[in-house]
C-alpha cells in the first residue's frame, strides 16, 4: 500500500502541508517564521495564494486567533518606476 502524500500548500514552491506543520512545530508562529524555514511565500505569487492557507495551518496548530496573525510584508520595487512606463506596460530595463 502507498502512502498518501501530503497535500501543497504552496504551489509555486511545492510546500507542503507537513513541512509547514513542522515549521510551526519548531516554533514558528508568524508568516515570516514560517516563509524563513519553508519557502512558502516565495514563489512567483509572492504568497497570493498561500499566505491564507498558511495563516489558518498556524492558527489551527499554534492556537492563534487569525486576526491576530500579521500579514505578510510587501516590498517595494528595486528601483522607481514612472507611472508613464506602467500605463504603457514597460518597466525599467
């Protein structure tokens, strides 16, 4: 009999929901903390489409109410770009 793998919960790193329980586990209880030692969050996404997932796996396990969870930071582009280069679908080269 094979075993059931464990269900990704970051899909553009290919995270899994075992590896993130073990993260919190190990005592990380923040996007961050978890982002730090899994990855998840880091894809092409930028965690769009995780970040929920692994908000509600650190409330569940760590006993923390969502709202109490912070979301994740946002940083800004390397360098400044024009709004006349967005609207014309061109960033900086």
């Amino acid at each position: 009999m094979s075993e059931i793998p464990s269900l990704i919960i970051c899909r553009c790193r290919e995270v899994t929901e075992e590896e993130i329980r073990s993260a919190i586990e190990d005592g990380a209880t923040t996007l961050a903390g978890v982002k730090r030692r899994t990855h998840a969050g880091m894809g092409l996404c930028q965690g769009k489409s995780c970040s929920r997932l692994v908000s509600r796996l650190i409330a569940d396990q760590a006993g923390i109410p969502m709202s109490r969870i912070e979301p994740p930071s946002s940083r800004p582009p390397v360098r400044p770009v024009s709004l006349k280069l967005l609207s014309l679908g061109r960033g900086p080269r």
